[in-house]
C-alpha cells in the first residue's frame, strides 16, 4: 500500500509542480516528487527481500488509491498544497499508526519513507500566507480540505473490505475495537490541529 502511495505521489507531485505561480516554488514541489520515487524504490526493494513480487502487491491498492486522486484532482496551487498537506499529512499519521505494530526493521523503514517535515511545513506556510493575504480562502480551502477527508475515508473503507488481512493486523495491533476507536480518535485529533495551525475549520 505505501510503496503504490508513493509511486502515486511522484506523479501527482510532479504534475501539481507545474500549477506553481513561480519557479522557486515548482523547484520544491519537484524536489518533493524526487523524494517520493525514492522512498518507492526502498519499499520496493524491501518487499523484494520479503519475497513479495513488488507489483502483484501493489496491484490490490491500485483501484482505490487512484480513486482517491481522481476524485480530488486540484484545480490551483493553493489546493495542491492543501491536499499535500491534509491528505498526505491523515495518510502519514495513518502509516505511523499502523507501523507500531510491525518488526523493529519494517517499522524504521515506514517511518523514514513518511513525507519529510521541511516540505509539511512549505506548504503550511505557503496556505497560512495566503489565507493571511485573503482571509475569504480559508472557507474555500476548508471545503476543499473536507472533501479530502471524505473521500479519503471512502477510499479507506474500501480497502478495509478488500483487504482483511490490513483490517485484522490494525485491530491487533490495537487491542481490540476500543483500541481501534482511539486510534481514529488520534487521527482525528492530529487532523484538527493540522487545519487549526494554518487557519483552516474543521
């Protein structure tokens, strides 16, 4: 599921650079992409050492994690970032989440692929800017940010479908369903406080 994430996350990343109002800024979101096909090539190689053909087990997330992007294409720059920032920001609290519960070396290796926190704070200060220069983005923006989590949720309660063996692992790993519970909880709490930081409404 990570390793096909990030191999969407290149495209998209590489796709929104060009929405960029200049230079400097379709540079970063470049520079973000290259990360992206990085850490696809690591989870790649590590499935391989799994014995996992890396494509047959990517291929189960394919429909639902492009689903996801085709249902929230961006139409501008200050969309781009907010889904870089909202969307990959639950997905990444998400993967630390679930990576808790696997061994010592899949867990490092999950938590050193999650998006780097100097390109978070990027796009956080580039929505924060704008937002302070037009406080009227902030309703168009949080909209947008909802609609994100919305679909994200659908396209997360497909996956739980199809893929039991994820479900069963999350609701070990936690315990039980009250586990489960306060695992969304923190999510959700992780969330309010993302929107809160760069002036967004829940």
């Amino acid at each position: 599921m990570l390793a096909y994430g990030e191999l969407l996350a290149f495209d998209r990343m590489a796709n929104d650079a060009r929405l960029a109002p200049d230079l400097r800024r379709r540079a970063v979101l470049s520079e973000m992409a290259a990360v992206e096909i990085t850490n696809y090539r690591r989870l790649v190689e590590r499935l391989g050492e799994l014995g996992a053909d890396p494509q047959a087990a990517m291929v189960p997330y394919v429909a639902s994690l492009q689903a996801y992007h085709d249902q929230t294409e961006p139409r501008d720059w200050l969309e781009a970032l907010t889904k870089a920032y909202v969307g990959d920001g639950i997905a990444d609290d998400f993967s630390r989440e679930v990576a808790a519960f696997l061994d010592h070396r899949d867990r490092e290796l999950v938590l050193q692929v999650l998006h780097d926190s100097h390109y978070n704070q990027f796009a956080a200060a580039e929505i924060r800017t704008a937002i302070e220069s037009d406080p009227k983005l902030a309703n168009r923006l949080s909209m947008w940010a909802r609609r994100l989590v919305g679909e994200g949720l659908s396209q997360a309660q497909r996956v739980a479908g199809e893929r039991p063996a994820l479900t069963a692992l999350i609701v070990a790993g936690s315990g039980d369903q009250a586990g489960v519970q306060a695992l969304f909880k923190r999510l959700t709490q992780s969330h309010g406080a993302r929107m809160t930081a760069v002036g967004l409404n829940n």
